[in-house]
C-alpha cells in the first residue's frame, strides 16, 4: 500500500475519511462535507452512538449526487491528548475501516498535542503497519479475504513537512516489517545459516554484515553458545552488524538479540503442544535486525552495533546433556542443569563478546527468555532489568513514547544465589521461583561496569489475537522502542 500526502480538499471519489473529535466535534473540512452533503454527516451521529471517541468508526453510505462511496467518521478522541502513538492508532483503525476499497482518502483537518504534519504521517504510518500480511505460503487466498487498498491519500495542511516525517516513519515501518518476516518465517527456513544471508541484505541500506560461523567462535572460547547448538545439523552463527552513522571513534551503541531460531528445549524437551511457537525464540535477534535497517534507512547520526547469538535447541545423539558443565568466553564455568534454559548461555558470550570487542557506551539485550516474564506482566509490558537506573529510565521512558511498554523489576544478590552450583561457577537455572530474574541475574555474571538492560520480551513478540498496530502473529515490538531510545539519547 502506499501513502501519499496532498493539500486538504474534500475528497470527490472512493472513500472519505473525516476525523471527528470527542463531543462529535467536525474539523473545518468536515463541517464543509457535511454542508455539502446536506447533513449527512451530523444526522449520522445523530443517529448512533459515535461521538468522537477515539478508534471507533462510523460508516455511512455516501448520498447521491456525489462519487464518493462511504463516508466514515473517525474518533479523534480529545485533542489535548491526540499524539503521534494515538495517530497510528487512529492510522490502523481507519486501515481496517478502509482496507476493502480500492482508494481511500482521509482529511486530517484537526490538530492535536503534535503539529498536524506530524498527526498525517503517524495516522499513515499506523495504517501500513497494520496493512502487514504474510502471505507467502499460501497457494489459494479467498478473494474476499484480500485487502483491496492500493493508496491511502493524507491530506493535510502542510503536505510537504508530513512527507519529511513520513520519510523517517516509513524507515521504522520498513524495520518493524523486515522483523516481523524474519519471526513469521518457519523454523525449516530460517536457521541460523539462513538468518544471517537475510541479514546480509541490509548491505545494500549500508550496514556492514558479518557474521562468524563455530570454528571462530571455538577459537574465542565460546563454550555456553556452541554447547546449545551441538544437538543440532545447522551450524551456529555469531552475527554482527555495525550502522556507523555518527562520529568516528566514538563508541557504539550495543544492541543484543536472542537468536534460538527454534527452541525444542533440547534433552531437556519441551512438551509438543504449542512448540511450534518456539520458532519465534528469535525474536530478539528479528527485532535487533529490524532497528538497524530503521537506523540506516533513515540515516541516524548515531554508532550502533547489533550482534545477534543464533543457534538451534535440538535433541540429538551429540546434544548437550543436563549436567554437562560448559567453559563460557568469560571463562566462567557453567553447569547445564536444564537444557531448555539455552537463551542465557547463548547470551552470557554474545554479551561478553560485545563488550570486549566494541567497549559499547550502553549495552541492551532483547530476549524471548523465560515463560515467567509472561506469568508476570502477560502481552501488556517487556520486563526490563538494569545495572544502571539512568539507562532504565530512558528505554522505560521511550516505550511510554511509542506504546511498547516496558515494566522494571528488581535484581539482588538474594536472586543470585540460587545459581550456585555445587561443581561449577554457576547453573543455568534458579529455584522454581522468580524465574524471569534468576534468568536476568545469570546474564549480568557477564556484565562488566558498562550499562546494561536486559529486557524479556517473551510475552509481546508473538500475539495470536493481534494488537492495535498488528493484525496477529509477530508484532515487530521493539523496534520503535528502540529506535525512539536511540534518537532521543544519542543522536547529537
Ligand atoms: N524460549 C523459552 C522461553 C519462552 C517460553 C519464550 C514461552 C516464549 C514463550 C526459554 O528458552 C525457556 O525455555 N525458558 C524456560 C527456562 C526454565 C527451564 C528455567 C522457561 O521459561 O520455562
Ligand atoms: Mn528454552
Ligand atoms: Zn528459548
């Protein structure tokens, strides 16, 4: 679908979209449709139950005498708290109202908190993400089910400014995108292997890809992620990829992704009833792939790294075992009490090998960790844990920014004790309580004094029933986060 801005004009074809505020309040646009309709517009919120709530939608057959089909009302809500985050709502609720027409046209005639350039690139934004479909397995598609919409025209006052911002919306949407086809992809097409060759294509937007494949990471000495990889045929990779948009010299931004490209559980095998969700146990490596694609298609004066531990969790004659003991690059040693807490040991070199090799200025990993994160905050909040108050309160703060919400909890030394082991440094599991931060206390055993966050993203990578900017599936979550994180607190 494509977004086009224009000059506000009332619309004389397809489908009219007016924005209606809290109070069934018409814009200066909408008041001359409705003069013009002879009332149409009033007398059909007369008639219902819309009066401008925001994301509902009122759809009225357009009168004769005019070739517009439909004219549908959009609640704004009110005006005082109308934002860029509410704008893609409203963006992806008109989207559904809208996606059967061929052409549609919405007239963004009120302002909010945000310029109204501002408001007409969000509400497109939002319409495309939730535009997003995967269809590329399917041979046959009801017709009907076929979202018909080629072009959402925006009108707004100031159509050259909306475009400006929608260059630097429609950079992000192409990384939430890239992510969530990395994520929906099944686990018999992407592998570690695979993972990396789709990776590579963002050379082409200027991000140096390269990626080290196992006999490099033996000679590093990364014990605790090949250990996870040995039950499977597909060989582990360490994926690195630099956007160098700002100063020379200065030290990067290191973003970490969980890259389990399929989860069995290994030995320690997960029951077969919904395993097959384990494909998504890449998500944090599909949103670190996302963000720099974000990060270079919109040209961010800013040094970032992403690294990405990918790997497969399978069961096998040459599988690890529980109660084998792994030597990390840290050179910690590790016992392997359960298999299926692979993510950590896959993290615990990835992070080691970030802050040797890049002295990053802050440090963030991404992980579809533990379950218990979802028994905590379920779809609603990431969980965020943090060596560094400051570094936590920026992400908290850029999620509230852009609705990807993230909820801190606590770390301790009492959470750290029960990864004693009675043979080696560690165990790679914790009691049977606090599970998402036992998990969060392994990983910082690898944290040096730079700032880190790790945050648990396990319950908002994958949504079933969908959420306000996805129709269900992989939501991309992280990537507008992260973007917002970095524009906000380290470009000039
Ligand atoms: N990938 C899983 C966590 C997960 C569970 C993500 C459900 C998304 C949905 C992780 O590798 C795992 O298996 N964690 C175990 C840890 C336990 C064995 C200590 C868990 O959470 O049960
Ligand atoms: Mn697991
Ligand atoms: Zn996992």
């Amino acid at each position: 679908m494509n977004i086009s801005f224009s000059k506000i004009a009332l619309p004389s074809q397809g489908v009219a979209v007016v924005g209606v505020a809290e109070g069934g309040k018409l814009g200066p646009a909408g008041t001359k449709l409705d003069k013009q309709t002879r009332g149409t517009l009033s007398r059909a919120m007369k008639g219902s139950e819309f009066t401008g709530k925001r994301e509902r939608t009122l759809s009225i057959v357009a009168p004769a005498g005019t070739k517009l089909t439909r004219i549908i009302l959009v609640g704004l809500g009110s005006l005082k708290t109308l934002d860029a985050v509410a704008a893609e709502r409203i963006g992806a609720v008109l989207y559904d109202a809208v996606s059967k027409d061929t052409a549609a046209t919405v007239v963004v005639d009120q302002t909010g908190s945000v310029t109204s350039s501002e408001l007409a690139a969000h509400v497109g934004g939002g319409a495309v993400l939730k535009s997003y479909r995967f269809t590329k397995y399917r041979t046959k598609e009801d017709k009907d089910a076929k979202p018909k919409l080629k072009t959402l025209t925006v009108q707004c006052d100031a159509p050259g400014d909306a475009k400006k911002h929608y260059a630097a919306v429609s950079a992000v949407v192409d990384g939430v995108f890239f992510t969530r086809d990395l994520v929906t992809e099944p686990p018999n097409i992407i592998y570690p292997e695979s993972f990396v060759a789709r990776a590579k294509e963002l050379s082409k937007d200027g991000i140096k890809v390269e990626a080290l494949g196992e006999a490099a990471m033996k000679k590093l000495g990364m014990g605790a992620l090949l250990g996870v990889g040995l039950g499977s045929e597909r060989e582990s990779q360490l994926l690195v990829m630099r956007w160098d948009g700002g100063k020379k010299n200065e030290a990067p931004v290191a973003i970490i992704g969980k890259g389990v490209c399929f989860d069995s559980g290994g030995i320690s095998l997960k029951p077969g009833a919904g395993m097959w969700d384990m494909k998504w146990d890449m998500g944090g490596a599909g949103t670190v792939v996302g963000l720099m694609r974000a990060l270079a298609r919109r040209k961010a004066p800013v040094n970032v790294v992403g690294l990405c531990g990918l790997v497969e969790n399978m069961p096998d004659g040459r599988a690890q075992r529980p109660g084998d003991v792994v030597t990390s690059m840290s050179g910690q040693t590790i016992e392997v009490l359960n298999t299926d807490a692979e993510g950590r040991l896959v993290l615990a070199d990835v992070l080691w090998y970030a802050q040797q090799k890049f002295k990053p200025k802050a440090m963030v990993d991404l992980a579809t960790l533990t379950g218990a994160i979802i028994a905590a905050l379920s779809d609603q909040y990431a969980g965020i844990f943090s060596n560094n108050d400051e570094l936590s309160n920026k992400l908290i703060a850029a999620g509230q920014a852009v609705s990807e919400r993230l909820w801190r909890l606590p770390m301790g030394d009492e959470y750290d004790r029960d990864l004693k082991s009675p043979i080696a440094d560690m165990k790679n599991i914790g009691g049977p309580r606090a599970g998402a931060i036992t998990a969060a206390q392994f990983l910082q055993r690898f944290v040096k004094d730079v700032p880190w966050a790790h945050l648990d993203i396990a319950g908002v990578v994958w949504n079933d029933k969908g959420t306000p900017l996805a129709a269900g599936g992989s939501t991309g979550w992280g990537v507008r986060l992260l973007n917002r994180f970095i524009t906000d607190n380290y470009e000039g």
